[in-house]
C-alpha cells in the first residue's frame, strides 16, 4: 500500500497553501472554458479549493474513505479510479458550470466505489450511523435535489464522479470474486489401513 491519499491529501494542501500566498495561481488552474485550449485544467482544478472549509471537508472524505478504498483495490487502482473518476466529473461539469474547482468529483469516484465493495460497511452520515449502501442513495439523492436548488456546490461532478465510480466497483468486485471453497481429500490404500489396524486396534 503505497498510501496515495495521504500523498494527495497532501497535495491538496500545498496547493491551497499557494492559493493563499500567491495571486492568479487558482486562476491558472481552475477548469472554465479556457480548457478547450488548455487541457491540463481538467486535472489541475482537482487540486483546487475554494476555502478552508471546502478544503477540510473535501480532505476528511479523501482520507477516510480513500485509505480504505485503497487497501481493498491496490494502491494504483486506486490512483486510477481516483483521477479518472475526477477528470470525467470535470468533462461533464464543463458543460454546464462556467468554472468549477475541487476534488469532490474524484472522492465521489472513490465512495462509488467502496459503496460497491463494501455496500454493507457502516459508516457515520448525515448525522446518523448507516451502512454505505445507504448513505450512497442519500448522497444520490441530495445531489438530484440540488440539481433544481440554486448553489454553489457542483451538484453535476458529484454525480458524474459517483457514477464512475461504481462501474469501477463493479470492475473491481469481478475481479476479485472469493473462489469457493474445496474439500481436499487423501486417499489412503486399503492395504495400510488393515496394517495400522491390526498394529494398533488388537
């Protein structure tokens, strides 16, 4: 286990840091319509923030459900999942939101995931404790909803992160499907068993 989402907890850190200290550098990074003529933005604003809060909540969700994620699926998987999750959150939210900055869409990617290979884990959501399955539809659900809410919060990427997510999960859950169980059996000549018993059982 290579411990990727501490790496890119930390990251993110590091480049909020800048954020703070250095004027433009949210601007160079952040996924607007300037993608089309620079790509890397996609990848880029993952590791963006808004605010501290936006920060901290973002780091939370990444280091509770990444480090368990990525010691279920592998430390590369997981690197995979996490950034294909976010850039194809990023793609899609392109189309709808004039900018958009944050690693929600990729740790929404990572909550598919585990909701999939774990769907019965329980974890602590919305104020109550609950099985992954279900927070996963609650999540589900809130984001429908705040599709017709006006917000701040890109209510598309969460959606479009989860969703790649779970076909991971799906991917990943065939792959590792726990073989069943057999019975070894040893056979034993007839001959030695009359020996043994005519040794040991007069």
């Amino acid at each position: 286990m290579k411990f990727y989402s501490i790496w890119l907890s930390l990251v993110c850190i590091l480049i909020f840091i800048l954020q703070v200290l250095i004027p433009g550098v949210t601007d160079l990074g952040i996924l607007n319509h300037s993608a089309i003529e620079q790509p890397w933005r996609f990848v880029t604003s993952i590791f963006l923030h808004a605010s501290i809060i936006h920060l901290i909540y973002n780091l939370f969700a990444l280091l509770f459900f990444g480090m368990i994620t990525e010691k279920l699926i592998g430390s590369r998987r997981f690197l995979l999942m996490f950034f294909v999750s976010g850039i194809i959150a990023n793609i899609i939210s392109f189309n709808f939101y004039p900018s958009s900055l944050g690693a929600s869409g990729a740790i929404y990617g990572v909550m598919g995931c585990l909701t999939v290979i774990q769907p019965l884990m329980t974890i602590w959501a919305f104020s109550l404790p609950m099985p992954m399955f279900v927070a996963a539809i609650l999540w589900v659900a809130a984001g429908f909803i705040g599709l017709f809410v006006p917000s701040d919060t890109g209510h598309i990427a969460h959606l479009s992160g989860i969703s790649v997510g779970i076909i991971f999960g799906i991917i990943f859950r065939a792959k590792h499907k726990k073989p069943k169980n057999y019975t070894c059996k040893i056979k034993i000549p007839e001959e030695h068993m009359k020996q043994w018993e005519n040794q040991w059982m007069k």
